[in-house]
C-alpha cells in the first residue's frame, strides 16, 4: 500500500470514520481471530494498522507472553496507534511505519492478520506471498476483507441504490477491486496457500436508530473521488445531510439496509509446502 493508494486519506475525519466502523465490525473481527488460533503467547505481526484497532484487539488476545507489531503507511496514522495503546495500558504492541508493497519483516511470526487491507495493495496474493513466508510452519494466517458491491436496500431506494453506487464506482475508478472480500479464498489460493476457512457477515439496520452513518461516512471520505470521476457535484450529494436523508427514506419506506459483505479467512501456514508433499 502506497500513501497514493488508499482512496480515503489520512484525515482526522477518516481516521474517526476507521476507529467508529472499527467499534461497529470489532465482535466478529475478535471471532475470527479466535477462530484462526490466535492465542495466549503468540508473537503476531498486523499489517494495514491504521488506527491500530486490529493491533490493540490481537494485543489484548496474545496476552500474556506475546506481543504484536503493527505495519502501517501513514505516520501520522502510526502515531495516533501508538499513543492509543501508551493510553490502553499493559498491552504489549507497537507500529512501525512501512509501504507494504515493499515490507520485508525482518522477523519471523506466529501469525500474521490484516484487516481491511487486500484491495489497497498492487498485488495482494504477491504480498500475502511475502507475508506467509516469514510466519513459522504451524502459524496462522487471518484476513477480513469487504465487498461493497453487496450494498443494498430491501426493499430498493432510491437514495440508498445512488449512495451505494457512488462507492462502488470510486472504488473501481480508482483500480481498487470493490469485491475482493468475496474473493478472498482466491487470493490465499493465488499466494500460494490452502483453501481458507471462511466466514462472513453484514451488518443490518431497519428503523429511525440504524447506523445510516456508515454509509454517509464512506461517501464523505470518498467524495473527492466521486467527483472527480464526474459522478457528482458536491452540492448534489448534500453531504451533511447524506445520514439524515437516508435514515428518512429508511423509515419511509420501511427498507432494511444491508453493510457491505465482510469476508475473513484464515489458514495454518503448512509444515511443509506443497510442493514438497507433492500436494
């Protein structure tokens, strides 16, 4: 991931909008690294920390004898996580800032786990190779990746179906797969590894109390790449009241709103390879 690559800045705005939908997706992040095997003593490198979330929540799981190292591309981003676990106290993480389509870790890990990071990168399956290569024979390798295409309402509104659109095309205008989460298992596979365990989930609102946020926040954050791909206007999409008008239609139309679909997989890093076992 280059600073050029992530779409929706390093703002202060965007890093809230990452801590908040963190808070909203953290009950299934922790499932599927307790899934994965992530454990009491297990030394854990998270790479795309962002805020550091991820970090923080392996950090509190590898408690105690282990520690984590977080890998991430903004500074200031590496800054605000490393003050936030000063803050949360007796968690044992740290970051380093790195590009991680050249990260090479100078270590060998336990595990390895990302969170939401995949789509940004010039060849995901490529580092994800690179990745798995420094995590010990027996490690664990967890991943949760997004497919926005899946948002949706039902029934269909207006509003909801022009957001969700939006999103989708400034993904894909800026060469970013918007569907990779559904695609998971394949880039493990074109890395070079087994067939993932996989899970996913989405996160469901209906009524006046529905997180309407998630939505708005995503295409304020992307606003500049809606419009200069000739979408929208700022004065059309409204963006201060984007959360108010789409709660309104919710409760007018009584639709249920769907998040985009969250994938995670994960895998054992094999004893042996296999080309090895002629598998």
């Amino acid at each position: 991931m280059t600073t050029d690559s992530y779409m929706f800045g390093w703002s202060t705005g965007e890093l809230q909008r990452l801590t908040r939908q963190a808070a909203l997706v953290e009950p299934e992040t922790e499932d599927l690294f307790r899934r994965a095997g992530i454990t009491a003593g297990m030394q854990v490198l998270d790479v795309g920390s962002g805020a550091g979330d991820v970090a923080l929540l392996v950090g509190r799981l590898v408690r105690p004898g282990g520690s984590v190292l977080g890998i991430e591309q903004s500074a200031d981003s590496a800054a605000l996580a490393t003050h936030r676990a000063a803050a949360a106290g007796n968690v044992p993480v740290h970051f380093e800032v790195g590009d991680l389509n050249t990260y090479e870790p100078s270590a060998d890990y336990d595990a390895v786990v990302g969170r939401f990071v995949l789509p940004y990168l010039a060849d995901p399956p490529g580092v994800l190779r690179r990745l798995a290569s420094r995590v010990r024979p027996g490690g664990v390798i967890a991943f949760m990746e997004f497919d926005v295409t899946r948002i949706e309402s039902v029934p269909e509104a207006p509003l909801f179906r022009t957001a969700a659109t939006w999103i989708t095309r400034a993904f894909e205008g800026g060469s970013i797969d918007p569907a990779l989460g559904s695609r998971l298992g394949t880039v493990f596979r074109d890395a070079g590894l087994p067939w993932p365990y996989l899970t996913s989930f989405q996160k469901v609102s209906c009524g006046p109390d529905g997180s309407y946020w998630l939505f708005a926040e995503t295409v304020r954050t992307l606003l500049p790449q809606i419009i200069r791909l000739g979408l929208v206007t700022a004065e059309q999409v409204d963006i201060e009241s984007l959360a108010d008008r789409l709660r309104e239609e919710a409760v007018a139309a009584r639709l249920t709103a769907f998040s985009p679909r969250w994938v995670g997989g994960w895998v054992r890093v094999p004893l042996q390879s296999a080309e090895a076992s002629g598998t």
